[in-house]
C-alpha cells in the first residue's frame, strides 16, 4: 500500500523524481513510481491511476505536458503537477498549471521534485500528528540554515 504515486512521462524524467524520492523517504511516506506517458500509453495511465490506492499523485513530464491533467481525470485524490525543464520551459509550465476549471491540479515550479513530495507530506499531515511534526522540524532546519548561511557569508567577508 502506497501512500503516494509517482507517475513519470519518460524514464528522461528520473531525475526530478528522485528530489521527490528523497523527501518522501526523510519522511518515511511509503511510494510507488512507474513510467506511463498521456500520449503514448493513455490507457496504461488510466489503469495505473484507477488501480491504486495512493492517498496523493506527483505526476511528472515534459514538453506539452498532458500527463498530470490526464492523471486528475482519472482520480478524487490530490494531484500535484511537476513540469519538466527542457529547451522551452514554457509549454510544460503552463501545460500542467492551466488545468480547465474543475480537474484542478497543484503546479510546483520547474523540476520542483523536492517541493512536489513536500506538499504531498503537508496534504498526508492533515490526518497525521507525527507526520506534522516532522514537517515543522524540517522547516526549523531550514530557517536554522539561513541563518548559519548569513553568519558565514558575513564571516568571510569580515562584516
Ligand atoms: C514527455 O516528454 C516526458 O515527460 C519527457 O519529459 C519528455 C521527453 O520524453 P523522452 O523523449 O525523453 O521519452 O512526455
């Protein structure tokens, strides 16, 4: 049993799942990942999106990127959309993000893998305690980041 999905449009797109794959096991959100194209295997992505039990999808893919819209037809879950950067960045962009009304999906930024798994956590949380509190500790580590960042940057330059 799945919490999340990952359907990826190519094998190409493998490395902008792994920055979800990194988050999803820091917050030990059980996944599963396939490859299965809007255009060239439609029928593959229905199965695959009606035979899971995934509570979230990250849905991946470049050029004009179909595939998290179609992904959203087939499911009531949240499906969040991660276009793929490549020699025209826009048509991804704005393939996943101008969804008509009613087949919502959430756009993360280009390649945004990362950010993708973290929503995915952030929409599990609601109905989980310790899966918030893992949250709030990797947002504190972050701020902690900035924060040693400034102080090294000012360190070097004498400030
Ligand atoms: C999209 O076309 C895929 O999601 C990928 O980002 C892009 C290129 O696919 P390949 O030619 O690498 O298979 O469908």
């Amino acid at each position: 049993m799945s919490k999340v999905f990952i359907v990826m449009g190519s094998k190409s797109d493998l490395p902008v799942a792994e920055k979800a794959i990194a988050i999803l096991k820091r917050f030990g959100i059980r996944f599963d990942i396939a490859v299965a194209s809007a255009h060239r295997t439609p029928a593959r992505v229905e199965e695959l999106v009606k035979g899971s039990d995934a509570d979230v999808f990250i849905a991946i893919a470049g050029l004009s990127a179909a595939l998290p819209g179609v992904v959203a037809s087939f499911t009531l879950k949240p499906v969040i959309g991660v276009p793929v950067s490549g020699n025209l960045n826009m048509d991804a962009l704005l393939s996943v993000v101008q969804m008509p009304p009613g087949i919502p999906v959430a756009a993360v930024g280009l390649d945004r893998g990362d950010n993708a798994a973290v929503l995915a956590a952030e929409i599990l949380a609601i109905g989980d305690a310790s899966l918030a509190d893992a949250l709030a500790a990797y947002r504190a580590e972050q701020a902690e980041k900035v924060l040693s960042d400034s102080e090294k940057v000012r360190a070097e330059l004498g400030c």
